[in-house]
C-alpha cells in the first residue's frame, strides 16, 4: 500500500504538546508508525565525547512523533487535511495518486504502472 505521508511532506501536529506546529518530515520509520519532523518534539540528548570525531555536550535533536498526531498540509488548499489514494488508468499505465480529501485536488504521483498487452 501506497504511504500517506512521506519525506518532504509539510505537516501539522494536531495533538500532544506540539499542537499547531507546522514542519517538513525529516525521516518516516515506517515499521514503528513514527515520523521525525523538523524543530518539532525536541529533546536534549547528553552526548559523550569522542576524542576527534565529536564535541560532546547536550544537544537537542528531534525525537519521532507517531503518524496519526499529524495530519498533512495540502499544497493547494493550505489547510491540514485527510490524504487518499486514487488509481487511474490512462491508457495502457496505471497511475496512483495522493490527493486531498478537502479539495480533491491531486497532491502526487506516487506510482506509475505500465501494463503490456498480450
């Protein structure tokens, strides 16, 4: 099945502490349902030293939200919306798209499919 939110996407938190924040998605760990997005649910982490390769100290780095506290900003519309998976079949490809389901405008292509006739 098709992801609904992928790296690049621009998001908004809608529940916990980090409600209304708006950030683009770092990194999605699809196994965990988890997202990393950029400066949001930042957390210090204490790091040691290692002699020529790092400076060690406190850093604060962006720890994963789960997917379902997020919803994705449509690109059209500018509104946090639901996304849908659409299959069309335009000739002999068969493509799918991600589309919002507020403005039922296409957001992109997620895979395209070209069927050989025998």
């Amino acid at each position: 099945m098709a992801q609904k939110i992928k790296k690049g996407d621009t998001v908004v938190v809608m529940r916990g502490r980090e409600r209304g924040k708006t950030g683009e998605v770092i990194k999605v760990l699809t196994d965990e349902n988890r997202i990393v997005v950029k400066n949001v649910n930042l957390v210090k982490k204490h790091v040691k030293e290692i002699p020529n390769l790092r400076e060690g100290g406190i850093y604060e780095i962006e720890a994963p939200i789960h997917i379902s506290n997020v919803m994705l900003l449509c690109p059209k519309c500018q509104k946090p919306t639901r996304v849908g998976i659409r299959t069309v079949m335009e000739g002999d490809t068969l493509r799918k798209y991600r589309y919002c389901k507020k403005c039922d405008e296409n957001i992109d292509l997620v895979r395209e499919k070209v069927r050989v006739k025998r």
